[in-house]
C-alpha cells in the first residue's frame, strides 16, 4: 500500500497527518510536553502494599505510578540486601503512559531501545525473532551472529560496573529486518548494545531524577512500524523535521522524505491539514448523503448521535423510510469509525443510530460495523446493542486524545 505522511506546521502545532489515496487516516498532533519513552534514574517515594504500587519521583514533584505486579523484575541501581521495592531505591525507568486525567505518568522497569531492525529490551533473554520472521533465513543467520556479541557484552558491564550479573538484556529483531542484510541487522545491534551499556553507566554513577534518554517523536516509530508492509512518502515543509527524518530514514528503501516549498499554496492547504483538522475537532461531521454526526466527549464514555438532517425520505411507506434510515446509519457507521481514529477516541464509545424496525437492517448495521472495526490498527470492539437500541463500543486507549493535544 501506498501511504503519504504529512508533517506540517499549524499554529505552532506540528501536525503529522496519514493519507491512503485521498482519504485521511490520521492525525496527529507532535506532544512536546509528553514523557512516554523517556528513560530517567528515578527514586522510590512511596510503596502503598494495599494497591501492591510504588510511587517513582523522576523529576521535581512528577511522580510516576509504578505497578509491582508488571514490574516484577525491577533494576536497581543501589547496593541491596533483599529484591523488594522499598522507599529510597535508585531506579532506572522507563515512562510508558503520560498523565491522564487524574491519573499520573506510568513508569515500567521494561526499558526498550527502539531501532529500524531491532528493539534492545530488559524484559528479553538471548536473541528473538518477531513471528513474522520467524522462517526467514536472513533473521536466523543475524541471531546467530549475534548470540556470542550479546553474551560477552552482557558481561563486560556487570563487570566494568561491579554487579554480579544484575544487569540483562536481550534482543529482538523486527519485521523491518525483511529487506536488510544479516550484517546490517548485526551492526545496527551492537550500537543499541553499546548505546544502553553507556546508559546502565551512566545511569549507576549518576544523580536521582537524571533524564538518560529523551524519546524521538511519536511519528518516527509510527512511520518505522508502517514501512515494513507499504511504500511510504513523508512530505514536510519544516527544514528541521526533513534534515532529522532523511536522517532516520536513509537505509529504509521503502521510505521516501521530500521537502516542500510553496509560498503561494501552503502544505496544510495542498492536503486540507487544516480543514480536517477543525472538522476532527468539531462535536458536528455532516455525512455526503445529508445526514450528520454528534460527537461529545465526556470524562466518563464518548457520546455517538446519528441524526438523519436533511436526508429524509419523501414516500409515506415504511419500507422507503427503513432504506432511507439503513443508508444513513451504514454512511455513519464508516464515518463514525474514521472519526474515532483521527480524535483518538478510547474507552467507552456509545453510539444512538437512527431507529430502524426491521431487525435484518439492524444485523446488516451491526456486522458492517464490526467489519470496519477489526481493520483498524488500534484495538476496537463492538459490544453489543443495549435494550434502549443503543451500540456499545470500546476502544484501546492509545494516549491523549486530539482535543487534549491542541489545548
């Protein structure tokens, strides 16, 4: 598949936005104040044992909530006597959720350092193979290679640094690897070796609250993740995000970074940035055949109303009236999906679709809708309809929401 990405300036926002043909798929919006992936030396502030959590300070007053059951295997960066959290260890973390809400920052002791071709992990022993490439004869023969590097190295910095084996990591190569030679995936692996040996250093020598490594941009890993399978084509008109990207992206045939200059027409104007945009964020979509979409967000669900506007059946019959409102509710369902994609939409979704009588005209709504939600990259489930006629849907929460992002 074909895919462009367009990165672009709006009113201070840099704005990446996804398009397959002429249709946008999504838009995001860069969070400069975000701290997902950032790595930090973080120290234990509080251990609350009835919620079995631990509170990490990473910088003055974040804390960061820290769940002992999915962080099992905690790196310490202090002498210990025992393997239990307790208030003042030295941690290396890593953030994987912003603040939302109420809710602060999610910190993990599973560090990752992404790379085209391979992810370094602490939550991995030895080498893996993602299970796409599980039978490719290229992936097989890097892992090998890199079997004996990734052994000797694990242990020269529990020596240099003077722990007995605390420190282990492992390797996983990626889906990307397809395309590459066994000695670019090996070379690519011993940076990401050398670069988290340097961090572990750095990292026992150094202060509480110290930011190791701050994360690249979120379009970066997304476009990393999309050019193993399409053929993608970045556009920017932003000399600093094109110089980083052409950067990033040299190796990776698939990908193809373009700088764009027009002083006559602007980039957010060639691909309507801007108007999909105000509409992603406006409570009120009209659909092309005259009907049109509520959206509202509230802090407990996402409210859905399907109204028939200007679409409304001239015949008396009742069958004419079934097709009429079937029409509208399937061109809603397509758009309310599209919708919940570019605001980034997660959590409860209810949507109240037009009545309809004939319960075959409901089962051909609800299967289409269910089509459309399993082609979505973010996991979204329809439940059911409740006895009031309304659809339940829920959706994976992947971060702030458009509207949080543009204030």
């Amino acid at each position: 598949m074909d895919i462009k990405y367009i990165i672009t300036k709006i009113n201070n926002n840099i704005i990446c936005s996804q398009y397959t043909g002429d249709d946008c798929q999504s838009l995001n919006i860069a969070d400069t104040g975000s701290l997902t992936g950032n790595i930090y030396i973080g120290r234990v502030e509080n251990v609350v044992k009835n919620i079995n959590s631990a509170f990490v300070e990473i910088e003055n007053k974040i804390k960061c909530y820290y769940p002992l059951d999915s962080n099992k295997n905690s790196i310490y960066l202090n002498t210990k006597n025992n393997d239990k959290v307790n208030i003042g260890d030295k941690l290396l973390v890593q953030v994987v959720n912003d603040a939302h809400k109420t809710k602060p920052p999610t910190a993990s002791c599973k560090i990752e350092l992404t790379g085209k071709y391979v992810v370094l992990s602490s939550d991995v022993n030895g080498v893996a193979v993602s299970k796409k490439m599980k039978n490719s004869d290229i992936c097989s023969e890097a892992a090998i290679m890199l079997k004996d590097i990734l052994k000797a190295s694990i242990k020269s910095i529990n020596s240099d640094i003077g722990f007995n084996d605390r420190f282990t990591y492992g390797l996983i190569i990626r889906s990307n690897a397809v395309n590459a030679t066994p000695t670019a995936i090996a070379d690519e692996a011993v940076k990401l070796i050398s670069e988290y040996n340097s961090l572990l250093k750095a990292a026992v020598y150094g202060k509480f609250y110290t930011l190791l490594k701050e994360h690249e941009p979120d379009y970066i890993s997304e476009i990393v993740h999309f050019s193993s399978d399409n053929n993608i084509e970045i556009i920017t008109d932003i000399k600093e995000s094109y110089n980083m990207l052409s950067s990033c992206f040299a190796d990776i045939p698939s990908v193809t970074v373009r700088f764009y200059e027009d002083s006559l027409l602007p980039l957010y104007k060639l691909y309507s940035v801007e108007k999909n945009l105000t509409q992603a964020l406006s409570p009120k979509v009209w659909l092309k055949c005259g009907g049109y979409v509520i959206i509202e967000q509230t802090e407990a669900m996402s409210v859905i109303d399907v109204n028939s506007g200007k679409n409304i059946a001239r015949s008396k019959k009742q069958s004419d009236k079934e097709k009429a409102a079937l029409k509208v509710n399937l061109e809603a369902a397509k758009e309310i999906i599209n919708q919940i994609r570019l605001r980034n939409l997660s959590g409860i979704i209810i949507i109240d679709f037009i009545n309809m009588s004939d319960d075959n005209s409901t089962r051909q709504l609800m299967s289409y809708l269910r089509e459309l939600a399993k082609k979505e990259h973010i996991q979204t489930n329809v439940v059911d309809i409740t006895p009031l006629g309304l659809v339940e849907m829920t959706r994976k929460n992947n971060g702030k929401t458009l509207k949080e992002l543009i204030g």
